[in-house]
C-alpha cells in the first residue's frame, strides 16, 4: 500500500486582523488555500480584529498571545519547533524580521517569506528612527529568507533598492483582491440619503486618515471642484488625522458637503453607487481598494504615486492619474469624470487580482517542487 503523503500547510503571520489592506489579503488568500486543498494555521501575535470572524471554518487559527510582534518570536518558535509547516508567509515587514528570528530560534527549516505591502521608497523619505531602524535590520534579515514578496513592480524595486535584496529572490504577487463575495456584498442596499435619486454626484475616498493617503489634497480638491459643479465627498475610514481633516473642511467652507463615517465594514455598496473613485494617496504598496474600484466599474481618478496605480490602471488606461498633490489636476479629472461618459473596462483589466490567479502563484513561489515535504 502507497502511504498517503503529509498534507501542506501554509502558515500565515500577522501581528493581528485589523481592518486594514495587509489583513484583508491574508483573508482572501486563506480562502484561496483552502479552495486549494492546502492547509491554512494563521498565526497571530494577538488574535484580534474585525477580519477575525470571517476566515474559513477550516482555518485554524493559532493566538500567540502576545501584545507587539517583537514578543511573539518564542511563541512562534515553539509553534514552527512544533508544527513545521511547509512555508510560512508573514505580513508586513517586522512581522518578517521577528519570523526570520523564530525559524532560527526554532531550527525547523521552514522556508520563510516576508511580504512587504508597501514602497520602502517612500517610508525611507517620510519616516522616523523607528522606520530606518527597522529598514537595517530587515536588511540583514532578508539575507535568511527563502524569499521576499512584494505586490508591485514598484515595491520590488524599493526592496532592491533600500534594503539591497537580490533581485532574483523578490517575487512580484499581485494580491488577491477581487473575490465573488465582493460582488455580492456590493449588491447591498444604501440607506444613506445621498445616494438616493437626484442628489449631487458623491465622490468616494476609502482609507486610514493618515499622513500617506493625503486626504488633505482630496479635500482641497473637492472645495476647488465644488465651486464648479454640485457635489458631495464621503471618505471612509479612521486614523490620527480624523480632526485635522474635519477642520480643514470648516476652513474651506465645505463641511456640510463632506461626511467621514469612520470605518464601514462593507464598504463595497458605497463603492458601485460612487459617481467617482477618488485616490489620493501620496505612496501605496498595491492599493487594494484601487483594484476593487476597477472591478466594480467605477469610474477613477488616482495620484500617480509609487507604487501600484500605474501598473493597476494600466498607465491611466482605465482611469486618470495626476501628480501626487495637485490640487488642480484632481480637481479636474474629478470634474471631468463626473461629466464624461463612462465605459466599464472589460474583465481582463482585474482578472490579474483575482482569488485564484494570486492563490495560484503563491503556490508555486511558497510550495515548489525542491522544498523538501
């Protein structure tokens, strides 16, 4: 009799399963494993967050207890001495940097692959001592990787660059965005009264009001727009620059035609029923929340900012992009979007992100052939 062989397991770490980007990617590749016949343990440093309830039944879900990542590192030891999974992706790059440590401390082989959503770039030009701390000691790290992920060309290119990872061990993983719970979920009904018949066209953002998505500039933008045209902006989303943000819209006299609801955990009806899909941000990773515009139809205009929107939108193919910070560019293409007749792009413009396109080459860059079962 041919002895059954040891089914996989893909770990995946992540300091918790907040609301954000880098979580929302772990969900949907978790369902894409599983789709897949392989085994998921996600492992947390804290078992918290909004995503938590949504993972698959057949996800196990390993709680290490601990309240920062940089505690973690025993407990994930003990879990890889113990488990040995087959790959481990971890997300975000202190998460990386603390996993690297615990493969050594634990000294099971298990291939580990740090994933980095974001552009080094730009966090090296806008950060603090903690960042370029972290940027050195995930230059050593990486050397102990069995690979480093990224989801742009453009991310690729600022992991060479600033942590000086070889090239040939930087693989490009668009992330897997688009699901069919998506468009399920945005068939939902709004109750909202602005998006009722015959009211102002309402532009969307969605994101952390934090320094990096510059809604600042979108809200200079829309008081420039609202002087031409009737109109109204909802962004989605909290952080640090909520108040700052609620100010400026007194400043600009355009407080009663912008609303910041905070956090929506479906956010994808607002999405579909958005006249215009606004990002504005100043540097992105892969922005999530650009690619599910895309497959939704919705009509976009983006900062061209490193990285992502140009590889997702093709160049401005399927939307416009302007310069990082201009106010009147985005006033204008916000105004002209608004205006102009829209076409919805064909398939073939978010088939890249979808569940099993991503799921599939995360198999084969995690679980190749040579690595031993």
């Amino acid at each position: 009799m041919i002895p059954c062989s040891k089914p996989k397991i893909i770990a995946l770490f992540s300091p918790s399963l907040g609301g954000g980007g880098a979580e929302r990617v772990l969900l949907n590749l978790a369902g894409g494993l599983i789709n897949e016949g392989i085994g998921v343990d996600v492992v947390l440093a804290s078992a918290t967050g909004v995503f938590l309830a949504q993972l698959p039944p057949e996800v196990r879900v390993i709680d290490l207890k601990a309240s920062r990542i940089v505690y973690s590192v025993l407990a994930l030891a003990r879990y890889l001495r113990e488990v040995r999974p087959d790959a481990l992706l971890a997300f975000q790059d202190h998460a990386g940097v603390a996993a690297i440590v615990a493969a050594m401390l634990s000294r099971s082989h298990t291939p580990i692959f740090p994933a980095t959503h974001h552009t080094w770039t730009k966090i090296l030009e806008n950060c603090g001592r903690k960042e370029r701390v972290l940027a050195r000691i995930a230059s050593i790290a990486y050397r102990y990787a069995a690979g480093v992920i990224t989801v742009s060309e453009g991310a690729a290119a600022a992991v060479v660059g600033c942590l000086g990872v070889c090239r040939s061990r930087v693989h490009v993983i668009y992330n897997p965005v688009v699901t069919d719970d998506l468009f399920s979920k945005a068939q939902t009904a709004i109750e909202h009264p602005w998006f009722k018949t015959g009211q102002p066209p309402v532009i969307l953002g969605i994101g952390r009001l934090n320094r990096a998505k510059d809604f600042t500039t979108l809200v200079t933008s829309f008081a420039r727009l609202r002087m031409q045209c009737p109109a109204r902006l909802m962004i989605l989303g909290d952080g640090e620059e909520r108040k700052a943000l609620e100010a400026l819209t007194r400043k600009l006299g355009v407080a009663e035609d912008v609303e910041l609801p905070g956090f929506v955990a479906n956010p994808y009806p607002y999405l579909r029923c958005a006249a215009v899909f606004v990002l504005s941000s100043a540097w992105e990773g892969l922005p999530t929340v650009l690619i599910e515009a895309l497959a939704l139809g919705v009509p976009i205009v983006s900062t061209d900012c490193p990285s992502g929107p140009t590889e997702i939108l093709s160049s401005g193919r399927y939307g416009s992009l302007v310069p990082v910070g201009d106010v009147d560019a985005m006033a204008d293409a916000m105004r002209k979007a608004i205006t102009a007749k829209h076409s919805r792009p064909d398939d073939a413009s978010w088939t890249r992100f979808t569940v099993p396109s991503a799921t599939a080459t995360y198999i084969d860059t995690l679980l190749p052939a040579s690595f031993p079962i």
